[in-house]
C-alpha cells in the first residue's frame, strides 16, 4: 500500500469560481467530500451575490497497488471516468435544463494541486442544508417513529420517485395525471400515455437511501438524487456494469447485465 496524496484543509480550489475554507467532511469507498464556499448569485434577486456553502467531491485514488502495473492504473483510471461519467450527467442536454428539482445542481468541474503536486479534479455541487444531510441520516434519526413522520415519508416518496422520472426522461418531461384523455385510473389510459412516453436516457443504478441529499432547513424539505458515478444511458449493450451498493441492486445487476429499461432502479 502506498498513502494516498491528500487535498490539505483550507487551499484554493479553481474552477469558473473560486472556492476556499476547504474542509474533509467524509469518506466513502470511491471517493471523499470537502466542504468550501464560494460567493454564489443570491437566489430570488437579479443582483447580487452571497457567500454560501457548497460540496466539493474527489475521486479517492487507490492506495492499495495491485501487483500487476497496468490493473493498477486501470482501476486508477475507472475511479477518474467515474467522475467524469457523473458530470457528464450533470451537464446533458436531457438533463441540465433548469427544470429538475430534484437533481443535486452541479456547480462547477474545479481542480486543486494534491500533495504530491498532481493536478485534480473536482466537482462542486449544490450543499445539502436539510434537517439532514442525507435520506440515510434522516432515517436514522426518526427510526421507529413511522406512525409521527408518515407524512413526511410520503413527501420523500414521491419526491424521489419525481427524481427518477426527471433522471429516465429528462427534465422537459412531466408526467400529467391525465393519459390519452383519461385517468390514470383507467389501465387502458395508463398503457396509452406509457406508450406515448418518450425514450428513457439514464438510468440511476446506486440509489440508495444516502444518495438522496435533503434540503431546506427551517421549511418544506426537498429531496434530491445524487452520485452519478454508475449512471449509464439505457440499452447500451456494452455498458455492462457490476458495481454498486449490494443491499440495493437489481438482480440483473449482480449478473453485470446491461440496463435496458429504467426498472433497474425501481
């Protein structure tokens, strides 16, 4: 094992903005979360800006060396295309359309200079200011008190199923509660407006209860998906992917097979 080259607390981080008060906040197996601030547009006012919190994200470079070189850098370079793929999503025409509430906003693709003075990549995305940073942390906090906070689960409920629509369909997309002239109560009406659906774009394929950041403190709590690092455009056939979160995969995901639909993330 070799240590891996650290980002030191308080330095600059460059992107089209400038972030600084850079600070590790957590670590998780591909990659680790800083948090900085940078003075954004003040939201609701056409001048102005305001400093705010935002989260910085790393791809974790391995620091166990594999004995075989060339496994090694490959491993190495599967972690940076993560991060890249994750942008990518960020930043797709289906997607960044300004229409999607409940999609992390992505800032900034930054860098910084590591210890070992290596140039490195980071995203910025939005600072999850929720009673709770997470869906997981939420859930630990109000566990077994199902019957008192119903009608808040019901609320993440159908604000992360909102989320998947927006990721599958893209954010122009918005599923009326009327289908060919009908209900949705009517099976005839539901399988006419299913089949009028656009082509699905993405599919999740790591959703998981702390994939879905929380914000707002003080009012309504919006839940929003994040870490896109295993999203894959559906139906591309060699676009087989095995990684993810054993508890939440699909069993067509065990078998590494590739995602066809999006009902690998239902």
């Amino acid at each position: 094992s070799v240590p891996a080259p650290t980002i030191l607390n308080g330095p600059l981080v460059i992107g089209r903005l400038t972030y600084d008060m850079l600070r590790n906040i957590g670590k998780g197996g591909f990659g680790e979360v800083f948090k900085g601030e940078a003075w954004l547009p003040h939201e609701g006012k056409r001048t102005g800006y305001i400093k705010k919190p935002v989260a910085i994200k790393r791809a974790l470079p391995l620091t166990k060396v594999a004995a075989d070189v060339n496994k090694h850098l490959e491993q190495q370079t599967r972690r940076l295309k993560s991060l890249e793929r994750e942008a990518a999503v960020y930043f797709s025409r289906n997607l960044n359309t300004g229409t999607c509430r409940h999609l992390t906003l992505l800032y900034d693709v930054a860098e910084v200079r590591n210890s070992d003075g290596d140039r490195e990549p980071l995203l910025v995305m939005q600072w999850a200011d929720g009673p709770c940073s997470s869906l997981g942390q939420w859930l630990k906090k109000h566990a077994g008190q199902c019957a008192a906070t119903i009608q808040q689960r019901l609320s993440f409920v159908l604000q992360m199923f909102a989320g998947l629509r927006e990721l599958h369909y893209g954010g122009d997309y918005v599923l009326s509660d009327k289908g060919a002239g009908g209900s949705f109560a009517d099976p005839a009406s539901a399988a006419a407006s299913h089949a009028s659906s656009p082509t699905p774009a993405y599919v999740h394929q790591d959703l998981k209860p702390e994939n879905l950041l929380l914000f707002g403190e003080g009012g309504p709590v919006r839940l929003a998906l994040t870490d896109f690092g295993l999203t894959m455009m559906c139906n591309l056939p060699n676009h087989a992917y095995r990684g993810g979160t054993t508890l939440y995969m699909a069993p067509e995901q065990w078998l590494g097979q590739p995602a066809r639909t999006p009902a690998r993330d239902i």
